[in-house]
C-alpha cells in the first residue's frame, strides 16, 4: 500500500534528492530516475524500483499501476507526493510525475563474454555525462554487447547521464575499469580493438574489423591517450568534410559502433 508524504523534511524525500551527489549514490548504490518511461522500461527488464514516488496526475495509469505491483513484490516502498516535492526531487519546474530510486549494477569486467555481441564500446575519461548516456543509448539501439567505462569518468548513474539514455542504462551491461586493470584485459580480446585518432590514416569505413570489435573512445577534450591508442589493433579516422575539425564524442561514438558492427 502506498502512503502519502507531503514534508519537505521527510526522511526518504531527503535520501532521494540525496541521489543529485556522486558522494550519496556511491553510498548507497542506489540511483534516481525520471519518468514512468523509464520507469515501465526497468520493470520490464526486471529491474524493480527500491522507491517509487508519484503525483496525483499518474494516479490510476495502467503502468504506474503496474510498477507500482512490481515495487510492492520487491519489497520497495511506494509513496504518493505533492508536487512540490516532485519540483525539489527532480530540481525542474515541470517534474516527471514519477521517479523512482534503484539499484546500481555494474558487471565486472572479467565476467563480460565478447563472443555475445558483434560490437562492444570502451570508453576513456568521458567527462560529460549527457554524452554518457546518449553513448549508451546508441549502443542499446545498435545491439552492442556493453559499454565498458575506463579510468576516471563520469558516473552513469548521475541524474542526466540517466536521463540521456532513455531507460538504456537498464538494458545495457556497464562496466568499469581502472587503467591498468582494463590494459591487462585487453590482451584477451579475441577480435579487433578499433581506436580513433584525428592524425590515423585509415578510413573508419575501409577498416578490418575483426568481429568482435572494441570500438574505444578518448574523452571529449584531448582524445585517446598515446598509451591506449597503442593497444589498439588499428586508428581509424572519420573524415571532416566542413569547416568543422572534430565531432561531439556521442556522435562520433555512434558512428563508429555501427561501422564496427555491421
């Protein structure tokens, strides 16, 4: 059964707006999410919500009705709020009219099986986490095998990182790895890791992709470091054909998931 909070000071209201800091997801392993979208997506994934909060407005819809069943099953708690709340959780004007808190899951990088999938996606210092999730996004729709996170980036379980992936990030396997870890890996790779490198040679598209292929990615600024541009079987380059000299690393990354996977 659901109850009905309408404090500010609430003890679970604060934990949930807690989960906008890095700090409090780390401690808890736990994530927001926005929007019974996103919300029926992990349901169907089996992915049940810890929290489930709702307005008035989602009062009665099938999906709400359906997760809702889905939180109780699990043992989550369902809470019913104002909208005032909903505008403080979510730090918007015009909030979901659901959010619900989960649990984070990582998949260890010894345990991914690159045989599963034609194209997987390694990522190195990604700083910004719109990219993040519209990366994880495309690699949802592409049908790569996972996105594996290497060094220092930003968290995917951030609220707009989240949000970018448009319930992705419950369908997609992510792992993280530090630098070291992640070099001595990839000497276990059975196909190509596919770099790219604005001073490479070879054409993204006339490339050898040995499948399956590991399309890995520098971060938004200063792109692959020499170290890992080393490890890779092959640099690729997306041509410039305008006056402009590089790509936003979300779309440069979609464009090489599909090039490495089809």
């Amino acid at each position: 059964m659901s109850r009905l909070v309408t404090s500010h000071s609430n003890p679970t209201v604060k934990a949930v707006k807690a989960l906008h800091m890095r700090k409090a997801r780390e401690e808890s392993g736990q994530f927001l999410a926005e929007g019974l979208k996103i919300v029926t997506e992990a349901v169907e994934l089996g992915h049940a919500p810890k929290i489930l909060l709702y307005g008035k407005d989602a009062d009665g819809h099938p999906l709400l009705t359906r997760a809702v069943a889905a939180t109780e099953k699990a043992g989550g708690e369902v809470i019913e709020v104002n909208r005032e709340i909903l505008e403080k959780i979510a730090k918007r004007d015009n909030p979901q009219a659901v959010l619900a808190v989960f649990d984070q899951r990582f998949t260890p990088l010894q345990t991914l099986e690159p045989q599963a999938a034609k194209v997987w996606v390694g990522l190195h210092r990604v700083r910004d986490p719109g990219n993040l999730g519209t990366i994880i996004r495309t690699a949802d729709a592409a049908g790569a095998g996972g996105v594996i996170l290497v060094g220092d980036c930003c968290d995917p379980y951030s609220v707009e990182a989240v949000r970018a992936t448009m319930g992705s990030i419950f369908a997609v396997p992510i792992a993280k790895a530090a630098e070291a870890e992640f070099i001595a890996w990839r000497d276990r790779w059975p196909g190509s890791v596919v770099g790219t490198l604005l001073t490479a040679t070879v054409d993204h598209k006339s490339a050898d992709y040995r499948r399956p292929s590991l399309v890995l990615m520098g971060n938004e600024q200063a792109g692959l470091t020499p170290e890992l541009a080393a490890l890779c079987d092959v640099n690729v380059k997306i041509p410039m054909r305008g006056r402009a000299d590089s790509l936003n690393l979300s779309v440069a990354t979609g464009i090489m998931i599909y090039a490495a996977g089809d």
